[in-house]
C-alpha cells in the first residue's frame, strides 16, 4: 500500500542546506526569474533554488513537449545533470536561483556534502514519474501524479492536505502523456469519489479517502 510520509525532515534538511548556502555565499547576488520567464541554462552549472519553483521541459521525437521535473526550494537543477535534448527550464512562479559552476561544487566538501541530499531528492522524483508514466490507464498516471505532487509541495490542513503548487489542466496533462479535456474529465471524477477537492486553484487532497495513511503534519518543500 502506498503512504504518503511526513516531510518534517526534509524541511529541516532544505532549511539547513539554504542556510549553508546564505553563510557561504553571502557576497554573492540571486538572480531572479518572473513566472513563465525562460531560464537560461549554463553549461557546467548546477542552479539552487532559493525561493520558488522551476518547471523542467523536453520535446518528444513526435514533437510534443513534456515536463519532466518540478524543483522547489533547496533543489538543484542544470543542464549538467541530464543528457536529455532539448532541455530547458521555466519559472512556474516568481524565482530565485543562485547559479554555482561545477568546479566551485568540486573544489569545496562542505558544499558538495550538503547538495547530495537535495540532488537525491531530484533522483526520488524523477524515479517516482518514471515509475507512473508506466501505468496503463491514464486515471491511474494521474492519481499517482497528485499523489506524488502532495508529497512533495503538499501541506497538511484541516480539510486534506493542499497542493501549494498551480499547475493547468495542461500541464498536468503533459506530465502524464493525455489531454487537457481528459485531465478536465478525470478530476471532476476525483472530486465525485470524495478524495480530492479544489480550493482558489490549489488541489486538496484527502489520502485516506483512498485508504493511503497519513503520517505528519508538512509535506514536500516550502514553495
């Protein structure tokens, strides 16, 4: 059975490693991205999120396009970390990145000792859409998607657990391979079953409606 686990430690280990990072670059400026403005990607970089989320794309050989990775605070991202082509990067919200050359991470321990958490973190997710990309049936590459989506940007409230990422019809759709019409369809299914709920755009979700327990009071990471 699948649970949905309690994120109070990776929140401790996301606060931590910004605040390595603010203590070892203190001098150094962010640079700041306006929601859907294009990120572009140096070679031979790793960029860390220090507030908000950023979208990551590729095209299919059919010519569709597909996002394959949302990262939020404390998560590293680049071209660096992919071989995939094209592959490029957008904010979802406004964003603030602090860019880091490959040599920089090499050349100090204490940096590279605390990225590894937030790089395994990308490796989880990336492993988890992998892994319902494979379902057959596309409502259950969706539930699996929401699922996934409140474990890592979700907080736990009186009415469920809320979704603090905005996603489109679209962009949900694209995630998982089918139509916006059809994610339309399947979460006003959602919503009749009772698990799952809209409130000012943001998605709620009641896991134990599905029989999935629910363990803490935080999700994911602070968006």
């Amino acid at each position: 059975m699948p649970v949905i686990t309690t994120s109070a430690q990776t929140n401790a280990s996301s606060n931590l490693f910004l605040s390595q990072i603010e203590q070892l670059y203190r001098e150094r400026s962010l640079i700041s991205y306006a929601s859907g403005l294009t990120i572009p990607l140096q070679a031979n970089h790793l960029y860390i999120i220090c507030r908000g989320i950023v979208q990551l794309h590729t095209i299919h050989a059919d010519g569709n396009e597909t996002i394959v990775g949302l990262c939020g605070p404390s998560m590293a991202f680049g071209s660096s970390l992919t071989n995939l082509h094209p592959y490029w990067a957008t904010a979802l919200n406004d964003t603030d990145l602090l860019p880091l050359s490959l040599a920089e991470i090499e050349a100090s321990p204490a940096l590279s000792s605390a990225l590894f958490p937030q790089l395994v973190r990308r490796l989880q997710q990336s492993e988890a859409w992998l892994a319902f990309s494979g379902k057959r049936l596309v409502t259950d590459r969706l539930r699996s998607l929401i699922m996934q989506l409140a474990q890592d940007f979700g907080q736990v409230g009186p009415n469920g657990v809320r979704i603090r990422v905005r996603l489109t019809h679209h962009q949900l759709a694209t995630i998982i391979g089918t139509t916006r019409v059809t994610v339309t369809r399947l979460l006003r299914d959602f919503k009749d079953e009772g698990w799952l709920s809209v409130h000012r755009r943001q998605l709620i979700v009641t896991p134990q409606t599905l029989g999935i327990p629910l363990y803490g009071e935080s999700f994911g990471s602070m968006v």
